[in-house]
C-alpha cells in the first residue's frame, strides 16, 4: 500500500473513531457539568484527540481538488451557529445580554475559521468565499428557524412557529415590518440560495487581488483552488 493510500486510511479510520467516541459522549454519556471519574473524563477527551489526529493527517492535495474547504468550514460553522447557539438560547437566564455576547462572538469565529484556512495556505479567492458565506448564514434567520425547532419548547408561545416573528429585527429592518412566517422562510430561502451561490461560483469572482505572500507561490500552486 502506498504511503498515500495509507494516510488516507489513517484518516478515514481516524474520522470514523473520532465520531464513534463523540456519539458516545453525546447519546449516551449523562451531560454532567461535573466530572464523575477520571476514566470519564479521559473518555471524553477521545472525539477530540481523534479529530485532532485526523486533521493532522488530511490529505491537502485531495482536499485541495475536491474543494472540501467550501463545505467542510461552512459546516463546521453549521454546527455551531445552527445548533448550539440556539440551545444556549434556549437555556439561559439572561437572554438580552447573552445574546449581545453571543452576536459579537459570531463574527469572531467566522474571523477565525477564516484566518485558520489562509494561514495554512488558503487561497484569497476562498478565503473571501467562505467568510461571506458564513456571514450569509449568519444573518439568513436559520438561527431564528433552529432556535424554533431543535429545542423542545413547552410555553405555548413557542411550542408551534409564530405567524410572525416580531424580533427578527434583522428581517423587519429590510422588509420595513416584522415578517410574518412565510416571510421568515423566503428571507431565509433567499439566503441560503445566495449561500449556494458563493460557495459554488468560479473562482474568477473572488481573485480581487494577489496577496504578497502569495507573489511567489509556483504557478501550479496559484492556479489551484485550495
């Protein structure tokens, strides 16, 4: 087996033990704040060792033709702005000031995810590509829409989705009053169409420019979406 094929096994198996563990710490581990035994606590650490390893071991050139960058970081971002951030919504005692928090520290992890791919040698084009997109999402109201859905609501004011939705200030400022709920759904659908539309249009969109470091890469390099 050559050495290629064989990262990409360590990979895939890497992967497979990584969302193994994590299924485990997530369906059938209690969700304790406090740690029960050292075992647990090592257990627990596994999802994140294996990810860790994984990543280590991706192979850039395949990720780089496949142009994996484009779906795995926006999912990534998914994961937490669609997810997780509605169920801390749902949970919290202090919505106003939680939520401000929670607003300013979006943007910070779109920053970062960003500046995480371009540092390990992104190209400008995608660099641009996967931030607007994520920034899409992230004012699209498929938060709005999560924090509906994922979350096991027992007041009757949430229990079934609103006819309309008075706090997505974001939508009122466009549509000039709060939007009713199929309003909410074509705002979002338009979103995510334009979503669609960043991550998969040419590249030729997004070269604005030559970053310096990027003067000297090899021809070959430059013209390869990473």
């Amino acid at each position: 087996m050559s050495q290629v094929l064989r990262r990409n096994a360590a990979f895939l198996v890497l992967v497979a033990l990584a969302v193994a563990c994590a299924a485990v710490v997530w369906f059938v581990l209690p969700h304790d704040r406090e740690v029960k035994s050292l075992a647990i606590f090592l257990f627990k650490l596994l999802p994140f060792v294996f990810a860790a390893e994984a990543i280590a071991r991706l192979d850039v050139e395949l990720a780089r033709r496949l142009h994996l960058v484009r779906i795995l970081v926006p999912a990534a971002f998914c994961v937490f702005f669609l997810y997780f951030v509605p169920k801390i919504f749902f949970y919290l005692d202090d919505f106003p000031t939680v939520y401000y928090h929670i607003l300013v520290l979006t943007p910070i992890v779109i920053m970062s995810l960003t500046l995480a791919y371009r540092l390990g040698g992104g190209t400008p084009g995608n660099a641009r590509r996967i931030a607007y997109a994520m920034l899409l999402i992230m004012v699209s109201g498929l938060e709005d829409l999560a924090f509906l859905t994922v979350n096991d609501h027992t007041d009757p004011q949430w229990a079934t989705i609103p006819d309309v939705w008075t706090w997505a200030s974001h939508m009122t400022v466009f549509l000039g009053h709060p939007p009713t709920k199929y309003e909410a759904y074509a705002f979002i659908a338009v979103h995510v169409v334009l979503v669609i539309l960043v991550l998969a249009a040419p590249d030729r969109w997004f070269r604005l420019g030559r970053a310096k470091g990027d003067a000297q890469a090899p021809a070959a390099t430059q013209s390869t979406s990473v």
